[in-house]
C-alpha cells in the first residue's frame, strides 16, 4: 500500500469541524434517506441533497461533483418529465432509480466528503471531545480508513488484471471474477489486520488519555452550518405545523 494507513485518503484540509461534518452526515441520513419531516421537508431535502455537492467542490473532488450534478439532475428530471406520463411497472422502475439517486447518493456524497477530509487523528480527537468511549471510537477509527484503503488496493488491482487482458471483452472475460474477487478479499483480509496493528501502535487501546498534535475546532464555517441545519428544521416544523 502506498499510502500510510491510518491517513486521511485524500489529505485534503477541511474548513468544517470533524464533529459538523458527523452532524451533516447524521441529518443528511436523516431527512434525506430517512425521508423525516415528510412532504413539509422538501425544500429542507433539495438544500441537504446539494450542498454535498459544494462542499466536495470546496474539496478540489471534481470528479465526484461532476458526477452527483449528472444524477441529480437525470433523477430530477425522470420525477418531472417521466413519472407523470407512465404507469405501472415502467412507473415504479423510473421511480426506484430517481429514488437511488435522490435518496441514496446524498449519503454516500456526504460520507466520501467526511473520509476523504478527515484524518483520523481528527476523528479520534472529535471523538474525546464528545467524550465517546473507546468500544466505540476504535472500530470506527479503524472503518474509517478500511473503506479508502480498499478501493485504493481494489484500482490497483483492476489496473493489473487489465495490463493482463482480463477483463470484459477481452480473451480472458470469463476470469475476470476469478482473478479479481480472490485478490481483493484477500487484501481485504490483510488491510483489516494492518489497520487494527496500526490503530494498537498508535495506543487508540491505552486507557491513558492520549494527546493530539492536530489542532480542531469550531469557526465561522461550522457555526454557519449550524444555522442553516436549525433553520430547515425549524422551517420543517413550522410548516408541519401549519404556521407557514
């Protein structure tokens, strides 16, 4: 692996608290995947659909952005222009795909944008500031590289077995799951060991307290952040209430 595994993937500084973006991420879940507040958190929804989107803007992510604009915007535009001229099971196919994009893809945006500009000093520091224990800090500690430490050694992989010919159209079609599913729970298997060696040298199991040379806390950013979240929710209540 050739990057250092208890990293940030990315390395990309962040001008949002670890513990703003972990509230951004559990309201996105929330009101985006968990559809709370019903048809009185629409405009709540739109806002918490694209704002992943500027933040991984912010991040330099392009290529992300570029791909949540497109989903959006199909999803968008099969609800307007598609659902109301079909029925029946062409209906409920338009209707589940614009639902994966509209309700699944904020999450999964959101989350890349928390893993890739997070170190997980910072996590491990906004988690001692929340005061969370260390059966719950250290697992997530050691998933919070897992996942970026897999697609890094699973692009190796496919850049490998491609070089090899093996790989959908190819003369060696037919080994591609073979060749690439073998490889990648293995490394899997050994990525999960040398984090959890790594998170234990690291003395995330020490019952003494340990020290942080990162530097975290709330500006200007987060505090806006805050606002906004406030703001759609109390808009959301009021207009369940049936005061707007």
């Amino acid at each position: 692996m050739n990057s250092e595994l208890m990293m940030s993937a990315g390395g990309r500084k962040s001008f949002l608290d670890p513990r703003t973006k972990l509230l951004l991420l559990i309201i996105v879940a929330i009101f985006v995947l968990g559809n709370a507040g019903g048809a009185n958190a629409d405009f709540f929804r739109i806002v918490l659909n694209y704002f992943p989107l500027f933040l991984l803007l912010a991040s330099r992510r392009f290529g992300a952005f570029l791909y949540g604009v497109v989903l959006y915007t199909l999803g968008y535009a099969l609800q307007i222009f598609a659902v109301p001229h079909l029925s029946g099971l062409p209906s409920f196919l338009v209707l589940a795909v614009s639902g994966i994009f509209l309700r699944f893809l904020p999450g999964i945006l959101t989350g890349m944008y928390v893993v890739s500009t997070t170190t997980v000093s910072e996590f491990i520091a906004a988690m001692e500031r929340m005061h969370v224990p260390q059966v719950i800090t250290i697992p997530l500690s050691v998933m919070f590289r897992f996942f970026p430490t897999v697609a890094e050694e699973a692009s190796s992989i496919n850049r490998a077995m491609t070089m090899r010919d093996i790989k959908f159209g190819g003369r060696k079609a037919f080994k591609m799951i073979e060749y690439r599913l073998i490889p990648m729970m293995t490394c899997s298997v050994k990525i999960g060991q040398e984090l959890s060696a790594a998170s234990l040298t690291r003395g995330l199991g020490s019952p003494e307290k340990r020290t942080n040379i990162c530097k975290i806390g709330f500006g200007f950013w987060d505090f806006l952040t805050f606002l906004g979240i406030l703001a759609g929710i109390l808009f959301t209540i009021l207009k369940a209430a049936g005061l707007l």
